[in-house]
C-alpha cells in the first residue's frame, strides 16, 4: 500500500510558462497539493450522489527530494529546493529537454510562513544561495545555469551566468553584487551581477566543489573541495592568497567574522581553522559517523553538527566541549539563528525548527510521514488536529488550508487522541507510556502525568476536562484526575486488550472495546461490574457514543458495526457491508448519520435510524486505506486520516 511513500509539505504549483512562475502562499491550491495534484485527479472518482472531495491536508504522493538550501545572514530566512526523487536519473541527460521541474519554498523561520513558491520548469536545480538580506536568490542546476532572482518581486534578474559542468555549490556576497558557481567537477567561476562582464575563471581542482562563501567586504573567497583542499583567494586577480590541506571534507561552514572556517569529514573530526594564518586551532571528534551538515554561530561561540547516523551535536566552538546530544535528528541541513536560541533545519519531510538548549522541535513544516492514526476537531471547530504514527501532533485548518502548528514536548504522540469540549485541550498518549495535555491555540504542553508500563493504545476524555481514560497493553484500563494526574480508579474486566475508549457526553460513563471481542459499559459513579455488550465476533476497534447518550456505536474486525441501547445494553441493530475490518467509527452531531472506514479501503455513511447504508467512497483506485474518522461539528462534512499520510475532507451534498 502507499504507506510506503514517502511524505511532505513542499506546495508545489503548476507553472504556466517555459521558465518558471513565482506565487504567493494565498495563491496556492488548498493543502499544498503536490505535482500531481492529488484533489483534482480524484475528484472524480471520490465524489458520490452524497459526498465530494473539498480538500487535502498534506502531500499525499512522494515527496520530492531536498536537494538544496540557502539562509539568510540571520538565519531569519530560509530557501529549501526540492526535486522529484528520480532527479538523479536525469542529471547526466544534459540535453534532455523534458527534466523535470524544480520547487523552491521561500519560508520565514521566526513565523514559519511561506513567503514565496517558485517552480523552475524543467531545470533539476542543484545549488543554491540567498544573499545576506534575503532579498535575492541564486539557484544552479544540472546544466551548469545560474539565475538569479528577486524575491520580493518573483522575477528573473539579469547578472546571471553559465559555467561548465554541474553546479554543486554557489554563493552571494553580502551586497548581491558577487556571486561564484562551483562545478562537480571542480571548476570554480565568479561573476559581477550588476554588469554584463564576462565570467571570471577561479580554479580548476578537479574534486567536486563542496563549499564557497565570500569573505566580508567582497574582495575575497573561500573555496572548499571534496578531497579535503581549501583555498582562499582575492578575487580581482583570483591570485591564491594560502591553502589549507586536510582530510576528506563533507561540510564546512564560514563564521560571520569572516576569520573561523569549520568543516566537517568523513572520517569523523569537526576542525576549526583560522583562515588569517590557515592553521587549524581546533580538532575534536564527534563519532565514527561522517559529519553530514554543520553551522558556527554568528558569535562564534557555538558549533552544531549532524552526523550520517542522525545524531545532532552542539559544541562548545572554543573548547570542543559537547553542550547538547540529540539521537535520530534527521537533519539534511542546520544552521543557528543569529540569537542563538534556535537551531533551522530541513529534514526530509520540510523545514524543522528547533530549540537549541533542548534539541527539541519547536515547530515542523510538512505533512505526517506516516499512517494519520488519530482525529479530534477542536478550537469550535476551528481547527483539526491529527495524530500520526510518525510521532507527531499537528493543527491544520478546518477546512485544510493550511498547518497552524506542531505540538511539542518531551516526548513524541503514540496513540490516543481525545479533545476538551471547549475545543481548548487535546490529550494524547504518549511514545514515553505517560499521558500529555496540550494547549491548542499555542500547541505548547500544559500537563503531564505517567500512566503506564507499556505503550499506550487508547485514551479518551470526559466532556469537562477533569477525568481522563487510557488503555496498555499493560493489561489495564486506568481512570485518572487530569488536574492532579493521580490515578483514581482501573477498570477490570475485559479478557484482552482494551483496543477503544469513549466518554458519554455527560462524563458519567465509559465505553471499552476490547480483542475479546466485547463492549462494555461502565457507570463511573456506581463502580461494580460493568453491563457487557456482546455479539462481535472478533476484536472491536472502535466505539463510540450518539451526542445524546442513548446509543453507542461499536466497528470491529468481523467487519460490522453494531448499534446499541446505552439504557438496556441491547443489541438494536448490525449496520453490515464493508468487505475487510472496521479501522474507525462515528456519529454525527445531530445523531443521524454514522460514519465508517475499513481496511477494504472504503468509508462508509449510513443511516442511524434504519441501519441503511446511504453512501460508499472507495479509495481503492487512489489507492489509500482509510485509519480514522471525525465528523466536523456543523455535521455537514468529515475528514478521514489515511495510512497515505494525509487528511481528506469530504462535503456530505446531501
């Protein structure tokens, strides 16, 4: 299934021109579409007589690959290039007229807005640099073609120029008046982007170009070639000025003094090297892993570091002295911001923003990377919030727009979601078996308490806030005091593991779904046994309760779902179709409508009062299994998490 693909947020818009065309955030299509416009090819097929497709929450076909960044001075502004993942089979094809399309994202890291979308049509863009202001862009591709552009305004500048071979690396002096084009191969050009004065040639290596930076005031550069080679020179005669020969290299960066270089090696060492003597001052070691990004901050106090096995590293850049450690980072690219406070990177998904004491997220752009397992609305209706078996918690849009925000805290969302009736706190089970409440409007975490031995598989939570449920495979259902975070009471009785919680609407009962294949209702205020609803064959998934708290609704692997009379515990119907097991259920606000997903890659909307099936949406052609789903609290649409990554939200027309 498409669960295998590959995910992100990188809007990429559909350009009408031969070269490229430049778009602002509010002229993008609705969830940051992909190039194959996912919402537009399956109009058709899942729209129903009762329902159609209105949007997308995230990128549903694979992701395109990050093959560049570029920051401003202050790190304020970032440039991410992405490029379909078979890029590369392309790249040797230099006279292949059909490349495909380069996309670059313009983002503000202190807002974590899209300022701009650029699609470069058929042009593999390789490199990239934004001058220190951030107020033009250099990109090189495959064909060795440099463009320059003006950001504010989205057009091509003139002072752009072509250099042989592939373009690996590229750099603005801090006016934008400057720029060089290193090659694959290891040929070095620079260029005045104010005159039609022909291109100056710097040096011919022979290594693959891995860095190049002006050095303040313009008149001279660093380069910095795979093979461990760095040279600095004045640019007026391009006349060597002293080399610096060391192992290996696989990233380097320039302080903004302009008088520390750091770089990163194969064979494990970060150095640090005075570029007025071309000595080495500082040698240190981070791990066997090859260091695969770096950055020094603009005081020259900090060094942060990622290696090839994930692991993010801040240094102490005058002693070497390790400040942070971070395993399974999976950054491509990290930079600090000017006041040091933040670390900006791209991962494979997007941009990532992070707290540079704690190493934690702050913020992610980019869709789930893995299957969407939980839905709640919340903020009136305002906001949806999903959770994913990648870990995180995101705020979209209601109307799946846009992402509001990422939900951060010392530990990442397993399984269990559950939203306050205010819409104002949103409660998840947690990867460290604890349970966490979160702050919608601000996404930051409010409370926390430990609940279990072993990893969490459901929670739920009353309608005032005050109580919370959750399930383990511990082998126990436990009631706590959201307030306090103590424990109050473990429900006992199901011979497995309790798969589904719910609270009724007045918070006086609870119901359980659990692999022995039983429902049960439990009546907080009296305790004792609990009423047992049988008449699922294999385990239940999914429960829930009508808004006035006379029915509940239970979906299972036997592949039915079954209504039930809270007050009696009867059986009142069996709602059967689906051709594979039950993976989610609902009941709308007014009561009338059920909605279920199955893993035959159907949702289902039926009617409540007859049992009667009134609508199927077949995913099997996207193709995508349905995971959860939430009815929105006008009732007059849903949104169903798929194993895909993404959100689809559907109109109910009639």
């Amino acid at each position: 299934m498409p669960s295998t693909a590959i995910a992100g947020w990188i809007p990429v818009l559909v350009a009408a021109v031969t070269v490229a065309t430049f778009a602002r955030p509010d002229e993008a299509p609705p969830g940051g579409q992909s190039d194959h416009d996912f919402p537009k090819q399956c109009a058709g097929f899942l729209q129903t007589e009762r329902t159609r497709l209105t949007s997308v929450c995230g990128d549903y076909e694979r992701h395109p690959k990050i093959a560049a960044t570029a920051y401003s001075g202050d790190r304020r502004l970032a440039l991410l290039v992405t490029v379909p993942e078979n890029a590369e089979e392309h790249s040797d094809a230099i006279e292949n007229t059909t490349e495909p399309d380069s996309i670059l994202t313009f983002w503000d890291t202190t807002t974590r807005n899209v300022l701009r979308f650029l699609t470069i049509q058929e042009s593999i863009v390789t490199a990239a640099a934004l001058s220190a202001d951030g107020k033009r862009a250099l990109t090189g591709d495959t064909r060795g073609i440099t463009r320059l552009w003006d950001l504010a305004t989205g057009k091509e500048l003139g002072g752009s120029a072509r250099v042989p071979g592939n373009i690996r690396a590229l750099a603005l002096s801090s006016d934008g008046r400057r720029a060089m084009a290193g090659s694959h191969e290891g040929v070095v050009w620079s260029w005045n982007t104010t005159s039609d004065e022909a291109s100056q040639f710097v040096a011919d290596h022979g290594s693959p170009t891995l860095f190049l930076a002006f050095l303040p005031g313009g008149k001279e550069a660093v380069t910095a070639w795979e093979d461990g080679y760095v040279r600095i020179w004045k640019l007026k005669d391009c006349a060597e000025v002293r080399t610096i020969e060391t192992s290996p290299l696989t990233s380097a960066a320039l302080a903004a003094d302009g008088k520390k270089l750091v770089t990163g090696s194969r064979d494990g060492p970060i150095r640090v090297w005075d570029l007025a003597t071309g000595k080495g001052v500082l040698d240190f070691k981070t791990s066997e892993a090859e260091v695969s990004t770096l950055d020094i901050s603009a005081d020259g106090s900090r060094i942060v570091s990622c290696g090839k096995d994930d692991t993010l590293h801040i240094w102490d850049a005058n002693t070497g002295k390790a400040l942070l450690e971070r395993e399974e980072a999976n950054l491509l690219s990290v930079v600090i911001s000017a006041d040091c406070k933040r670390l900006v990177g791209t991962a494979p998904w997007g941009l990532a923003i992070l707290d540079i004491a704690t190493g934690r997220e702050i913020e992610l752009s980019g869709s789930h990377r893995a299957a969407v397992s939980a839905l709640v609305f919340a903020s009136g209706g305002k906001c949806l919030v999903s959770g994913s078996e990648d870990g995180t918690l995101r705020a979209w849009d209601a109307n799946c727009a846009s992402q509001l925000r990422h939900f951060s805290g010392p530990s990442r969302f397993q399984a269990g979601l559950a939203v306050s009736s205010d819409g104002k706190f949103v409660l998840a089970g947690c990867a460290d078996d604890s349970l966490r409440l979160w702050e919608v409007t601000n996404g930051k975490e409010v409370r926390s308490f430990s609940a279990h031995v072993d990893a969490i598989v459901a929670v739920a939570l009353s309608s005032d806030t005050r109580l919370a449920l959750s399930s383990s495979f511990d082998a126990t259902v436990r009631l706590w005091n959201v307030a306090t975070g103590k424990e109050l009471r473990r429900l006992v009785g199901h011979a497995g593991t309790v798969t589904c919680l719910a609270f009724s609407p007045d918070g006086k009962s609870v119901l359980t779904g659990s692999e022995d294949a039983t429902v049960r209702l439990w009546k907080l205020a009296e305790g004792g046994e609990p009423r047992v609803l049988k008449g699922h064959k294999r385990e239940v998934t999914s429960v829930a309760f009508s808004p006035d708290g006379k029915l509940a609704l239970s979906g299972s692997r036997d592949r039915t779902l079954r209504l039930w009379d809270v007050a009696t515990g009867e059986e009142i119907r069996t709602l059967a179709g689906h051709q594979n097991w039950v993976t989610a259920v609902a009941i709308s606000p007014d009561g009338k409508r059920a909605l279920s997903t199955s893993d035959d890659c159907t949702i289902k909307l039926w009617d409540v009062a007859t049992g009667r099936e009134l609508d199927e949406i077949d995913l099997s052609s996207s193709p995508d299994v349905p995971c959860c789903v939430a009815f929105a609290p006008e009732g007059k649409s849903f949104v169903v998490g798929t194993a895909s990554w993404v959100i689809l939200r559907f109109e109910i027309t009639r």
